[in-house]
C-alpha cells in the first residue's frame, strides 16, 4: 500500500472514530442530562403535592382539634358542629360520641345516622387508645371519604392527667378532597395518584380503582409491587414499574400526616423520545461535516506526499551509489531534497565538532568525579554518626571514622566481615535474625530501623538507633547498603526517668482522685442530713403539741376515774406509756434536726473511754476486753461524743440477741474495744463476734429513719455520723453476717504521740 494510501486511510479512520466517539459522548451527556432534570423534576413535583396535601391535612387536624376544645366549652355542643360546619363546609358530616361509641350529637342530622355504632371502626378505637386524631379512608358512609377522628378531653387535675370524655369526626368527600390533584396531567402522559399505608388507592385518574384496588392489583409485574413496598415505609425515592407493556418511571414522597404516598408518573418513551430526535439531529451533522472533511484531507495528503516521494527517488539513487553527498544540492536547488542534504552535510561537521568536545568533557569529568569521592570521604568520616557500607549479602565493605571509634575495632577487623557475625552484636539467635532479615529488605529496596544494644571492644555499652537502606543507582536498582546507627544512650535513660515520674504522677493523681471522691461524698451526706433535719424539726413541733393534749387527757380522765371501778387504769397507762415513747421518738427528730454548738475540750481518750465503759452495763454473758494504748490527745464535746460511745456499745451489746437470719448462737459472745495511732489520727475500734449486719442491708445503716428493730425511728447511727462529721472525724464498719462487726470512728489528734 502506498504512502498515499496509508495516510489518506488513517486520517479517514481517525476522523471517523474522533466524531463517532465525540458524537457517542455527547449525546450520552445529553441524554444522561436530560433524564436527569425529568427525574428531578418528578421527584420536585412529588415532594411539592405531597407537601401541600400534608398542609391541608394539618389545617383539616387543627380545626378538628379546635372543634374538640369547643364541644368541652360550649353549653350546647349542636352550636359547635354548627360553627365548624359553617367555617368548613368540606365537613360533609360531623359525629359526636361518647366513650361506648354512641352517637350524642351529629350534623346534619339523620335518625338512621344516630344509630351507628362507632366502637365497632377500627379508626374510632385507636382514636380512643391513644388519645390522639386519626386520619383514615373508607366507604362506610356509603360514599369514599376522608375521615378525621378526635378525642374530646377534659383537663383533670394535671395537663398530664387528662380524662377522655368522647371522640368527635369529620367525614371530607374524596372527590372534593383529591379534586385538583385528579386533573393533574405531567406532559403527555404523566398524572399524580395516591396509595395508604396498605397499599390501597385513594387517588388515581382511573375514579374506578379509588378504594376498590390496590396499586399492584394494576398489573401482574412484580415491579409493581416492589415499588408499592418501597412507598409502603413511608420513604421517598423514585424507581421503575411495568405496566400493559409500557414502561413508566415513578417518584413518590410520603404524606406524614396521614400515612400515605404521592406518586408523579410518567412513561419514560416521552422523554426518550427526545432523546432520539437528538440522536438524528446529531447523524445529520456528522454527515455535513464528514463528507467536506474526506475532501479536505485528500487534498492535503496529496500536496504532502509528492514532495516526500521525490525526495525518496533520491535516496534511493545514493543508496546505490548513483548520486553523491556532495551532489545533492544540485539535484533540485529548490525543493525540500536540497535542504535535506544541505542539512546531511552539517551533521556530519557537527558529529566531528561534538567527538572533539566529548573527549574535553571526559577529562572533566574524571576530575570532577575525583572531587566528588574526596568530599564523601570528608563528610563519610568527619559524621558523629556510626556509619558503614555493605553489599547485596551483608558484608561490610567499608565505615567511617566515628564507627571505628566508638567500637574499637580497626578496617582489617570489619572488613568483607558480615555484620552480624561482629563481636558487638548479640550471639542471640532472635536478634540476629532480626538484622539479617532487615538486610534483606534492604536489598529489595524495603529501609528497616531498630533499637540495638552493643558492648564495644572497651567495655563500653551503648543503645544505638539503627537503620538499614538500600542505595540505588539511576535504574532504581538497589547496588549497596548502607547502615547508619545513632547512640541514643542518654535519651534512653531520660525516657527511663520519665517513664519513672510518670507512673508516680499517675499514682499521685489516682491518690488525690480518691481523696476528692470521698470529700464529695461526705459532702452530699452533710447536705442530705441538712435537709431531712430541716423537715424533721417541722414534723417533731407539729407532733409534739397534739402529744401533750393527748396526754393532759389521759392524765384528767386517771385522776376523774381514780376511785371508780370502770377498769380503764392499764388502758391509760399504755396510753401515758406510748404518749411518752413518741415524746422520746420526737425528742430525738430534734436532737438530728439541731445544729448545737459544740464545747471542743482536749482529753486523754483512753481514761475518758475506759470510764464510760466500765459504767456500761453488758449483758452478763458477754465478755468485755479493752486495749486502750493510744496514749492519745483528742479535742472533742464530751456530752455529745459520750453518745457516740454509748451508741455503738449498745449496737456491740444487742448483737447477739436473736438472729432474724437463723444463724447459730454465738457460744462465746465477746467485744473488744481498743485505740490506735495512724497517720496523725485515733482510730477506736469497736467490734464484736455477734451475728454480723446482712450485706444487703450494710450500705443502709447510716440513712435516717432506716432500722431494722421493733422499736425507735433509726436514728440512732446517723445521729452518730453526724456528730463524728462535726468533730471533722470518719465512721466506717466493717460486718459480715455470722462473724460479727466492727465500728471504726477516727478523729484527729491535736499533738504528736510516741
């Protein structure tokens, strides 16, 4: 095929493919574009009748509800359904029921209407159950309507108390409701319907399928169907369905208010159509501009060649010797033949030219080559780096000066030597596997770092940072590695030091977390006790009067009664006996209700200990033993503190009574009393072998009011707490039931102790 031919050919094939292609894209651009804005369009359209609807259906649920807040108000409820008729004369009829479903009122009014029973309505239940307007569909009215249902509440003590009274509805026509949104046309073919929850139509152009179909009953594809569930869920979207062999495309947006879904369809031929007409409209300017362009080409191609085959006529006679160098520019002074040669005669000086300066530039470049080795070795040795050179296997071929220094070992010793075999490295099979497997990502151009520790030839030990690289040449190929190890020793040990500080910040912190967390608790404690003290000293002064009355009674109707025989005397007694206990019970609401002032005197505690508990009065089977060894200063107010005392040996002397958990008698009954000196505070311990405090119940002791015994109001332990709080001291215990329990209160001391 000649020249000609070939370009003229590959231009043409070129130009064919550039404008196909071209052509192709555009109007897959366009077509993608154009489907893109009907598609927005849709989903634009759906979106916007949908959110009408839901307006409409809101306005439709505020008049309901002011409907409902009318018929409460009104003295006649006829004159609300009249003014709810008049204000909304879509309201085609209007129910007022009771509880049962019966109808009280109705407008317009109709006798057989008055008989309906509307518990038997699913809408009217559920309106019931959860209090709140229900929107639904039905014929039940003998024509399709919307239905609004609302419950009539009267407020009862509290808006969150209310109390359902009946239910009131609204019944709008479908054909009024849905009129404008029927007669909708999107193009040629597109319309708008509408579908409830259940898939049922309650709009379409077809007025036959309105309640009587649901909307994959319109055909037998499972498209259908697929996008009936989609809009089910109560999603926006869009998709794709079959219908009497036609394809359609859907965008639906869901009716919040309701719980339906508003769909805009149209068939896609409409719009593909368009697509079409610009597919022609584009062949069409294809061929204007292709069959020019073929001209245009020809000619070119042409006037290109006959120059270029003159020209290879020529060569042709050079090539067998017929026309000389020397001769070609007199072949044709004229054309491009001449210039050729003229131009071949150049390059033939210049190649002589450039041989002369290549050998210049060699010289140059050994010298510069010289230079460039002297200045690596300079800064190669003068580095405070570890630095060494090995090959492909790991031998080292050379290291600079700093390297020889800091390991002690000289160029013979290291030499063709493989790395890891040197005396510094660790004979630990691990960690030289470790540094032959780096080397060997080195060589396949991977760079390895790790920590090392070496002892060099003169004892000394270090901690290097290694890393292993590869050196590549202009190829990318990986000639040399090269090995770099940095002393990192002091750094090492200050990470130490601060690993060191850092774990004794953090048990510091930990330490002071602790402290904060148990400040806040005595904290919340004192403010507790605050409180219920307030109310406590309420109630004790609003008992404490209808007390003495009652026991001023008691005491007359004794002294009327003394000398007759009415046999009233232990009745009274009992009275006076209780009168007095809830005295005591009040008495002591107000001691924990009191803030006193407190009279702070320093005492040796344990004389002042050992006397309140040889004054004590334990039970006689109870052994007592006290190890008072504190030798310990307190400041504390005596009165108040001896309660404490007393408090909890009374608590240590009832321990062994018996046992609402059926343990076993304790055989040797025994508390212990004892004082120690710790960390500048007292502590004094109190614990018996009793029967122990429940775990259920530990974590209770210190609440007000909580006891566990017939008697008295548990106060006693809290008043205890309260007043080791006032003296800034602790009360903790320790108990477990069947092995008894142990009270520890611990207050300052106010001078140091041996």
């Amino acid at each position: 095929m000649k020249l000609k031919s070939k370009i003229t050919f590959s231009v043409l094939i070129v130009l064919f493919i550039a404008i196909g292609l071209l052509g192709y894209i555009y109007l897959q651009v366009s077509t993608s574009i154009l489907q893109k804005e009907v598609t927005e369009n849709l989903e634009l359209l759906s979106e916007s009748y949908a959110t009408q609807i839901d307006l409409k259906l809101n306005s439709y649920k505020k008049s309901i509800r002011d409907l409902s807040s009318a018929i409460i108000t009104s003295v006649y409820t006829g004159d609300a359904l009249k003014e709810a008729s008049r204000l909304y004369p879509e309201f085609k009829q209007i129910f007022y029921t009771d509880k049962e479903g019966n109808v009280i009122d109705m407008l317009p009014y109709n006798p057989e209407d008055m008989q309906i029973d509307f518990s038997e309505n699913e809408f009217w239940n559920e309106t019931l159950e959860k209090n709140e307007i229900q929107i639904t569909t039905n014929n039940d009215f003998g024509y399709p309507a919307i239905i609004l249902s609302a419950p009539v509440v009267l407020p009862f003590l509290t808006p969150d108390m209310p109390l359902t009274h009946g239910v009131v509805c609204v019944t709008i026509p479908m054909d009024f409701f849905f009129r404008e949104y029927q007669n909708i046309t999107i193009g040629e073919t597109g319309y708008i319907f509408i579908i409830d929850e259940d898939d049922l139509i309650i709009s379409h152009k077809d007025t036959d399928a309105i309640l009587t179909k649901k909307f994959y009953d319109l055909s037998e594809e499972d498209s259908l169907r697929q996008v009936a569930d989609i809009m089910n869920i109560g999603n926006s979207g869009s998709g794709f369905y079959h219908l009497n062999n036609n394809r359609y495309y859907i965008s639906f947006y869901p009716i919040f208010n309701a719980k339906w879904s508003l769909a805009v369809t149209v068939l896609i031929d409409e719009y593909h159509s368009e697509s079409r007409n610009l597919s022609l409209f584009l062949l069409g300017i294809i061929i204007i501009i292709v069959v020019p362009t073929i001209l245009i080409v020809f000619t070119v191609v042409n006037r290109i060649v006959m120059p270029l085959r003159n020209v290879s006529n020529i060569l042709k006679k050079m090539a067998a010797g017929e026309i000389k160098k020397d001769n070609l520019r007199e072949q044709d002074s004229h054309d491009e033949l001449s210039e050729i040669s003229h131009d071949f005669n150049k390059i033939i000086n210049n190649f002589e030219h450039i041989a002369e300066e290549l050998n210049i530039d060699l010289e140059k470049e050994k010298k510069t080559l010289h230079e460039t080795v002297l200045r690596f070795h300079a800064i190669f040795n003068q580095s405070s780096h570890n630095i060494w050179i090995m090959d492909l296997e790991g031998k080292i071929l050379e290291a600079n000066d700093s390297f020889h220094k800091n390991i002690g070992l000289g160029k013979k010793q290291i030499k063709n030597k493989y790395f890891w075999e040197l005396p510094f490295i660790s004979k630990r099979k691990k960690r030289s596997d470790e540094i032959k497997k780096a080397i060997q990502d080195s060589a396949n151009n991977k760079s390895s770092r790790m920590e090392i520790n070496i002892k060099a030839v003169h004892k000394k030990i270090y901690v290097l940072d290694m890393t292993i690289q590869p050196v590549l040449d202009k190829n990318k190929n990986v000639v040399l590695i090269i090995g770099e190890g940095r002393d990192i020793t002091e750094r090492k040990k200050v990470e130490l030091e601060l690993n060191i500080y850092r774990c004794h910040l953090e048990e510091m912190m930990q330490s002071r977390t602790e402290e904060l967390k148990e400040a806040q608790k005595e904290l919340l404690i004192k403010e507790k006790f605050a409180a219920l003290g307030k109310l406590t000293a309420i109630v004790s002064h609003e008992i404490r009067n209808p007390l003495a009355t009652i026991k001023s009674s008691a005491y007359l109707i004794k002294e009327k009664t003394k000398n007759k025989e009415l046999k009233i005397e232990k009745i009274i007694i009992r009275l006076e006996r209780n009168v007095s206990r809830c005295d005591q019970i009040i008495e002591e609401l107000l001691d924990y209700s009191r803030t006193p002032t407190l009279d702070f005197k320093s005492i040796e505690i344990d004389k002042w200990l050992e006397k309140i508990i040889k004054n004590f009065r334990f039970k006689d089977t109870i052994s007592v033993k006290m190890f008072l060894e504190s030798e310990a200063n307190v400041s504390i107010d005596i009165e108040n503190f001896r309660r404490v005392i007393i408090n909890l040996l009374s608590n240590a002397n009832q321990a062994f009574a018996e046992d609402p958990n059926n343990h076993e008698p304790v055989k040797k009954p025994k508390i212990v009393i004892k004082t120690v000196v710790e960390n500048e505070y007292i502590n004094i311990i109190i614990s018996d072998n009793g029967h122990g405090i429940p775990e259920d119940i530990i974590n209770k002791i210190f609440e007000p009011l909580f006891s566990t015994k017939n008697f008295g109001v548990g106060l006693g332990l809290p008043i205890v707490q309260q007043i080791v709080l006032q003296h800034s001291g602790k009360i903790k215990v320790n108990s477990k039931s069947g092995e008894g329990t142990k009270f520890i209160v611990q207050l300052p001391v106010i001078e140091n102790n041996k």
